[in-house]
C-alpha cells in the first residue's frame, strides 16, 4: 500500500467517522426533544387530573347534590316513602 492509497484510506475512515459523529448528534437531538414534548404532555395530563378531581369533589359535596335535585324536581321524601331497612342476621 502507498503512503497516497494509505494517506486517502485515512481521509475516507475520518469523513465516515464525522458522518457518523454528526448522524448520532442528530438523534440525540431528536429523542431529546421527544422526551421533552412527552414530558411536557405529562405534566399538563398531571394537571388535567388535579382538575377533575377537584371538579368531582365539588360535585360530590352535598350542597352541590342538593342544588341538582332541586333542579330537577325532586324533594324531600315524606314519611310515607320511607322505608327502613333492618340487617338481616
């Protein structure tokens, strides 16, 4: 092998091994910003459901119920639609 065939092999093995430097560079980018973007979705999906709990929180509470059945017609039960149930053995 000549000092030129040897001097070009060494070229060609430093431009693959730039290529290949820049190609890794370009994916650590890439899965960087998709773990950033799914981190972001994380967290506003983290948020959301801080939210609906407390929205179900608040539709739980008994004046919130109360409110609803009087909304929708419902009212006191009188003593006559009230049935006791007694635990069975």
């Amino acid at each position: 092998m000549s000092k030129k065939q040897f001097s070009q092999g060494v070229l060609v093995a430093i431009f693959g091994l730039a290529i290949a430097t820049v190609w890794l560079r370009l994916a650590i980018i890439r899965r960087t910003y998709e773990v950033n973007q799914l981190d972001l979705s994380a967290r506003n999906v983290s948020r959301e459901i801080v939210g609906l709990k407390v929205q179900l929180a608040k539709a739980k509470t008994p004046s919130h119920l109360e409110r609803l059945a009087r909304k929708w017609g419902f009212s006191q039960p009188s003593t006559e639609q009230l049935v006791r149930l007694e635990e069975q053995p």
